[in-house]
C-alpha cells in the first residue's frame, strides 16, 4: 500500500479513524449507561428528566455521527491522496 512517490504506507488506525470511532460510541455509552439518568429529577417544562434526557441524545447523536462521517471522508482522501489514486 506504497504511494507512488515511496513514502511510508498509512497506518490502518489513524487519529481522524480513531476520533471518529470515540465519536460514534460517545452517544452509545451514554444511553447504555441507564442508571446515570434512571431519574426523575430536574424535570424540564414537567418532563421527568428520563425523558428528555434521551430526547436530548436525538440530535446529538446526529451531530456525533455527523462528525465522524467528516472525519472519515477527510481520512479516506488523505488515503488517495498518498496512494495516486483520486480522492472522492
């Protein structure tokens, strides 16, 4: 997996693949994780926090996974790029 030029090939763990994997399994280790926020109290316009808890988790997770589609469409033209290959 040499580029044409002889450079050293890409690792296959690189920070934007690894930051974009933390992003994806922060919103999952948060909504896993129950008993953080098997509560009732502070409640928010009369809504127990349970609720709106997981509510609040809807955007965020589209934020998280948002992030690491970036993440790895930057990784994935890093890796044409080195490779010759046209990035996407």
């Amino acid at each position: 997996m040499e580029g044409e030029s002889g450079s050293q090939p890409v690792p296959p763990l690189t920070p934007e693949r690894f930051l974009a994997g933390l992003a994806l399994a922060v919103p999952v280790v948060a909504l896993l994780w129950v008993p953080s926020y098997s509560k009732s109290a502070p409640a928010l316009g009369g809504v127990p926090f349970f609720y709106w808890y997981q509510l609040m988790w809807v955007p965020l997770a589209a934020v998280f996974t948002g992030a690491a589609h970036l993440l790895l469409s930057r990784d994935e033209k890093h890796r044409a790029a080195i490779d010759g290959g046209d990035a996407r």
